[in-house]
C-alpha cells in the first residue's frame, strides 16, 4: 500500500460504498447533537417514521442557548425554552444519551465529548455546529455538518461525502513565552486566509504542535473552519492516552489495550502525498490581535491597524475599508492604544481548564480597569467543578470578573450574553464576524493570556512585557 | 426539496467578499425548531436599521430586487457556522441559486439539501455578471442547469461546472436518505459488523 495520511487511513478505514464518481458513503462513529441545529432533523425522523439508528453512538447536550446565569427556575427566554424543552423531548423519544441544563456533565458540545471520552481516536465525529473540528486534536476526523446531514447520520450513522484533498501545516521550533496555542492558529489563519483550507482536511505537524497540551491542539484545531477547513487533526500520542485515561466513555482494561496498538498505527506515513504544505516558525510568533471583521484580519500586539489602500485587489479593498469603518477604526492606530469595554473569556476554543489557570494566574492579585466589563464562561460543568475546587473562581471574582455558568455565551450570543453597539470587547473565542457578539459590537481575537492583561489595563498590552 | 432545472430570475448584487453566515442569517433567528418563515430574517443586519425600519441602501430592499430569486456576490460566499438556517432563510426569501468564485464547503453541501444552486464561476465571469445584475429588473438571468449555463440578458453565455451526482441530485429532488436506505442499507449492516471486530471498543 502506497504510503498514506493521517486523514487518508481515518477516511480509509470508514468507507462503507464508493462510487466511480468519488462519492462515498463514510459511516460515522460519534455524533453529538445540540439544540440549534436538531430540532429540524428530528422533525424530519418523526415524519418519515424514522429512528435514530445507533443512539449509542449519539450524545446530546445544551449549549448555544442556555443562559450564563442561575438556571436552577427555569429559562426566562421563551424561544430558547422551546428549543431546549424541544432537545429533551427528542433524546427521550429517539433513545439517545442527554446532559441537560442542571447536569453537572452539561457544557460546550465541543468541550464535553472529549470531557467524557466519547471523543477517540481514529473516529469519524460530526454535529451541526462548524467548531467541531476540535475534535481532530486527538487524531479524529472531525467536521461540521448542516441539518439535513445531522437528520442522515441519525437515520443511517453514515453521511455522503467526496474525499477532501490533503494539507499539513508543519509548525517548527519552539514557542516565546507568552505567545500561545491561540496565537499559532490565528497566524495560520492569517497566512492562508479564510478559505485557503477550502476542500482541504488540514494536519498540524511539527515540534510546536507535538509540544501544546491537548487542550492546546483542540485550540489549533478548533479554528481550523475560520481557515476554511472542514476538519483538523493532529496524530494521536502518550499525551493524548493519558488525556484520555480513565474518562468515562473511554475504553479501560483489555479494550483499551486493544484501542492503543490501533491508535499507534494514527499517524502519517513517511513520503505519503500532501496537495499542500505550510511552514512557520514558531519562535517568529508574536501575541496576535484581530482588527477586522474576519478571522483572517490579524496582527501582531506590536503592529498598527493596516491600511486598506495597500491592498490592489478592488473587492478585498472595499472589504477592509467596510471592516474597519464597522470596527470604529482608522489605519495606523497602534494595537495597544485600543480601549476595550468587554472582556470574554469562554468558548470552544478557550473556555477549558488550562485557559481559566491561566486567567487566574495573570491577574492573582490585580483588579479588572474599572472602564471593563470583563466575564469569564467555564466551558462545562466539570471545568466549572475543577476550577472552583481549584479556587480559580474566588481569584477571578477577587479581580473584578464575572463567574458563570456553562456554555457558548458571548461566542456567538444566542443567550442574553451579548455586546451592545459599538461595545469593543477583546475575546477568546473564535469569530469577529460583523454582529457575531451582538448587534453593531466589535470583537478583537485573542488568547486567553492577552484578554486577561486587556481586562487589567483597560487596553491591549503586549504580554511578553506585562506584568 | 424542490428539483432545480432552469431558473429565469432577477440577479441582486451583493459586492462583498466573504459573506458569512452570521451576515445572512443572525443568531437571534436560530432558536427555531422550523425550517421555514426565516425569509424576515435573511441578512437582517444589513437589511433593517436598528430601529427595525429598512435600510433602503440595502440590495433587497431596493424596488428592482425585491423579488430577486438570485444572488451575485463576493468571493468566499457562506464562510462560518454550519447552520443551514442560512440556505432556509434564502430559500424562504425567494433565492434559488447563489453565484459567486467560491463557496465555503459547509454552506455548499447545505444548499444540495435544500434545493439552492450555487454557481462557482471565474473572476472574469463574476465582473460580467455583476454588470448585468446592477441593471435590476430590467435583465434577467436564466441559470440552465442541464446545459450548466448562465444566460445575460444580452445573449452573453457563462458555462460553469458542477459535480454529475450534486446536479443529478438538484435535477432530480431527491432526499438523500431515502437513497441511502434504501442502496446501501445492507452494504452499512455490513460494515457494522465488521467494524465492530475491528475496533469493538467503539
């Protein structure tokens, strides 16, 4: 056999049929199910007189919608009630598995299959929600998929899919001090673009990834879809099974001896085919701050807001022009004389244990700049649990941060989370997308390490130097 | 869904580049457990002021666009979420194809399942039917999918390309897990049991 991929022996080893054509059918291991994207899929089992065909395979929670605060009353939001009452009901009609607003176990869709140990190595896992290639951290192929193919997997565990082409973003050298799993992923982005993943299933490679923490590379990962890939991974290792060791959902005992001679085999072969290939050096990484309204907008700490009049193309150019008039910015403005009104800290791609240890231990001791509103957003209950048994919480509200509960919250704020217009607001999460975090806000990507030091200062600061 | 054949419309232009699905379908209208009656919202940031009244700058609030059936825009078209509220808010609007240089890949496979035609054309041909879709009402657009064409109002001609199984799908209207069951039913028993001496920790 010709030397293979990560992805290419994943997507190998899933293919139930293929057509001459290309088009194939892949089965799908893990599905995780959330309220938003669901209820239309579920409407359409019930009307054809379907069933989930493998509920085991199928985990659902609550996230997009719940509210941050005290839900032990019940949920004020009409709407949002409707569609999460509407989530119970389906995961007791169909059989499947559901952590609901009170379970301990609720969270963040893309943090709590890999909380559980549903997420494994080597899997096909897919849901209606574009995050999940968080998920490819642990050497799993993982994408989004929109709600007719949420309703195909829950009626035939399988989903109809072309091969996507192969990328590797190789990361060499060793990360500075201060510069993080965030800062990585958003220069990639910023180096290929929004859709320079298009059709492409990335693999992260190289020292700086092997040596981020899992939690690291589901940042990387996470952000793979604001790059235009469907999917990221990374191959599995000893710091993945021990991430993994004793989770619930996990293998133990002899299964899990079986699981990891498979799971030595996830990796890419030497000489297999790449259809493209980048580098960076991660010791040239500065902390990196977006200006615009798309993903791709970035810029170190140090660097000023640049200047739409460099770009020739007349389309890109008006676009810029358009961000930044959104963003209440002028070209040249220095990055660090920005004043923020929010801080968010939370989401996907920043709301698990390692990120609030981080928080915690920058501002231990300070107080958040009175001209701030800054919260933080555990990514699950069990992240909540373990950082209050930590006692992270007590140092974050001692600083002035607001201490929530679970879920997606001013990510994308669906719940009563949200900016109010013109509100600047320096975030962990993944998107400045033009009303992403409320209508008219403004919304700066960063790690969790500069939103903690933006919170302090009132403005962003270059971490290297603070403190 | 409805089949797609051939679409003889009105062609709004939308001259921004990475259209993400935040921008034609906001959050606010996700908490449906519908797929239908997300027409109201369909770009609503850009479409209505903050005080709810139209933005008349906006395309689609424009006379000539009103009853537009398809969108010219910017590169990139539908990056972001995965939420196929983004095809059903088109769709319940009145849009049936997208044209555009590039798709993201989620919103791309979202519009095969519902009925909606995106068009992936070049640079050059974008340029061209801008022109023709800023003359509004007065030049229609007829997207040929059989023939995997574009025809301007001026006789002008753009071919694009499609893959054979997605344009026999739109062609057809059939839904995809009918077709599944149905053909592959016992190819995935299979595959389960197999599967499952192969990895049977899963």
């Amino acid at each position: 056999m010709p030397p293979r991929t990560l992805y290419d022996k994943i997507w190998d080893d899933h293919v139930v049929d293929t057509q001459p054509d290309g088009t194939s059918l892949l089965y799908i291991d893990r599905h995780l199910v959330h309220e938003v994207t669901s209820p239309q899929a579920f409407e359409g089992l019930r009307v054809a007189g379907r069933k989930v065909r493998a509920p085991a395979k199928t985990l659902a929670v609550v996230d997009h919608n719940v509210p941050t605060s005290d839900r032990s009353k019940g949920i004020d939001d009409p709407e949002a009630a409707t569609q999460i009452a509407t989530l119970a009901q389906n995961a007791k009609d169909f059989g499947v598995l559901y952590f609901n607003e009170r379970d301990v176990r609720q969270g963040i869709v893309h943090i709590i299959g890999p909380e559980q140990g549903f997420t494994l190595p080597g899997t096909t896992i897919v849901c209606g929600d574009s995050h999940t290639s968080t998920h490819g951290a642990f050497g799993a192929l993982a994408h989004g998929i929109g709600t007719s193919e949420v309703e195909h997997v829950l009626a035939t565990q399988t989903l109809v899919q072309k091969k996507a082409r192969n990328m590797r973003v190789t990361v060499d050298g060793a990360l500075p001090p201060g510069v993080t799993a965030k800062d990585i992923i958003l220069a990639i982005i910023g180096e290929i673009g929004t859709a320079g993943g298009t059709g492409h299933v990335i693999e992260y490679a190289g020292e700086a990834i092997r040596a981020l923490s899992v939690e690291g590379r589901m940042t990387v990962c996470n952000m793979s879809i604001e790059g235009g890939a469907r999917a990221g991974m990374v191959a599995p290792d000893d710091k993945v099974y021990a991430y993994l060791d004793g989770r619930p959902m996990a293998p133990k005992g002899e299964a899990l001896a079986a699981a990891r001679r498979f799971w030595d085999t996830l990796h890419t072969d030497d000489g297999a085919h790449f259809d493209a290939e980048i580098r960076l050096d991660a010791a040239a990484l500065p902390p990196i701050v977006t200006w615009g309204t798309s993903p791709e907008d970035v810029i170190s700490v140090t660097g000023q807001v640049p200047d739409p009049e460099q770009i020739a193309d007349e389309a890109k150019r008006l676009s810029k022009h358009r961000a930044l008039e959104y963003m209440g910015l002028t070209a040249g403005t220095r990055i660090t004389d920005i004043a923020l009104d929010r801080v968010f800290i939370g989401s996907c791609t920043n709301g698990r244990i390692e990120d609030l240890r981080e928080v915690a231990r920058l501002v231990e001791g300070k107080k958040v700049n009175p001209n701030v509103n800054a919260m933080v957003v555990p990514g699950s209950g069990l992240v909540k649990v373990q950082a209050e048994a930590e006692g992270l919480d007590k140092i974050l509200v001692a600083a002035g941060f607001d201490w929530r509960e679970p879920g997606c919250s001013m990510c994308l704020a669906m719940n009563a989370d949200r900016l109010s217009p013109q509100e600047r607001c320096a975030s962990t999460s993944n998107r400045n997308f033009e009303g992403r975090q409320g209508f008219k806000g403004r919304t700066h990507l960063v790690s969790p390490a500069m939103a903690a030091a933006a919170a302090i200062e009132g403005h962003f600061v270059d971490i290297r130097t603070w403190g | 869904m409805d089949k797609f054949t051939t679409l003889t419309g009105v062609a709004a232009p939308l001259e921004i580049v990475n259209v993400d699905t935040d921008m034609i379908i906001p959050k606010q209208y996700l908490k449906t457990i519908k797929r239908t009656g997300l027409g109201t919202g369909l770009f609503s940031e850009m479409r209505y002021k903050e005080d709810g009244s139209e933005n008349p700058d906006f395309v689609l609030n424009q006379p000539a666009y009103r009853k537009a059936q398809i969108i010219v825009a910017g590169d990139n078209f539908g990056c972001g979420s995965s939420r196929e509220h983004a095809p059903w808010a088109l769709l319940d609007f009145g849009i049936r194809c997208v044209i555009s240089t590039s798709f993201a890949d989620i919103f791309y496979n979202n519009c095969f399942n519902n009925g909606i035609l995106p068009v992936a054309v070049s640079q050059e041909d974008l340029y061209k039917l801008f022109d023709d879709a800023k003359r509004g009402a007065n030049a229609t657009l007829t997207i040929d999918l059989e023939a995997q064409e574009i025809r301007g109002p001026d006789g002008g001609v753009v071919r694009f390309d499609i893959d054979p199984q997605r344009k026999a799908k739109l062609l057809s209207g059939l839904d995809d897990i009918g077709v599944t069951t149905k053909e592959k039913g016992p190819a995935i028993d299979t595959y389960e049991r197999q599967a499952a001496e192969r990895r049977p920790w899963l």
